[in-house]
C-alpha cells in the first residue's frame, strides 16, 4: 500500500429520493443497517465536491432506511444529490474489543502462512466479503507472492486466521497454498 490512508470512511450512498418532501434512500453498508445513524457528521460525496449534511429525522421502513437532511425540504433538491457517497470521520468509529478489526484495517495486509517451517507470502487483502456463515477474505497476488492466484480464505479467528497484526501490516493464517 502506498500514500497516506484517509481520514475518512465511506459507510453508505444515498439511493434516490422518497417522497416530496426531500426525503432520500440510504443503502447502509453497516451491519446493522441502522448503526450509520450512530456516525454523525455526514459528508456527502457529490458530483460537484464534499457537502456536509445534518439529519434531522429518519425512518426504518420495510424497504430500507429513508433520512431527511435539515434545510431540504423539495424533492428536486433532494434528488441534486444524485447517489453521494456518505463519509464519516474514521475517529467516529467506535473503539472495538481486543482481536476484531473493521474491514478497513484489514485491507491492503500482507497475508502469510508458514508451510514447513518456512513464511509464504500468499499476496495482499484487496476486498472482504460477507457470505453469511463467515467473512471472507479475498487475496490477490502482489510481487513476491507465492504465485499468481487469487485466493478465498475465510476469516475465522483461531481456524483459519491465527493473527492480525496491524502494526506489521500483517495477517497469518493456516492456509494451504494449493488451495
């Protein structure tokens, strides 16, 4: 990984309006859905710069989660906003306990596992995946990795993922690199 990481963190994107009233669809990418509400300010990403927004009032209806930002009151304006990103400070995020790490934390680390005594370094975390049971790593090859495979490993701490160390920009796991 090169250059400086962000200070901030995409946590949703505005999905369209609701209404006339200058309401807009939020797609979550929280778990759950509605922790998003938790990380105030937002700052949304549009075509034409970064605008910060307050919200005044939301709903959590069957079909998702509507807001509506204070001072937009029209649908046409509303709808400017297009489909914003919506970025918060990562300093808004809540402190995890000992061992878990957000996703953010974990891209872009060195995977290695040992194999006869010896380090292979299997390639770097470029994406997460969530497939219901488990998260899901996804590792793609970088120079001097093992070889040029992208690899699916499940990150299940004490299984498959035996350490995170984020100091060394590091993750070992127990991983066969035939698979």
């Amino acid at each position: 990984m090169s250059g400086t990481p962000s200070a901030t963190l995409v946590v949703g994107q505005l999905a369209g309006v609701f209404g006339v009233k200058g309401w807009v669809k939020v797609r979550s990418f929280t778990q759950p859905e509605e922790n998003i509400l938790d990380y105030r300010p937002w700052r949304l990403k549009t075509s034409t710069g970064i605008r910060t927004v307050e919200i005044d009032a939301y709903n959590l209806r069957p079909q998702g989660l509507v807001v509506h930002f204070k001072g937009i009151d029209d649908r046409d304006v509303a709808a400017l906003l297009g489909r914003a990103e919506i970025e918060v400070d990562k300093a808004e995020l809540p402190d995890l306990p000992e061992g878990e790490f957000y996703w953010h934390q974990l891209m872009g680390l060195k995977v290695v596992t040992d194999v006869a005594g010896s380090d292979l370094f299997l390639g770097r975390i470029a994406d997460m995946m969530e497939t219901g049971a488990n998260d899901v790593m996804v590792i793609r090859p970088d120079e001097g990795s093992v070889d040029d495979r992208e690899r699916l490993v499940p990150y299940v701490p004490g299984i498959y993922v035996e350490r995170v160390d984020l100091a060394a920009g590091a993750v070992r796991v127990n991983w066969d690199p035939e698979f």
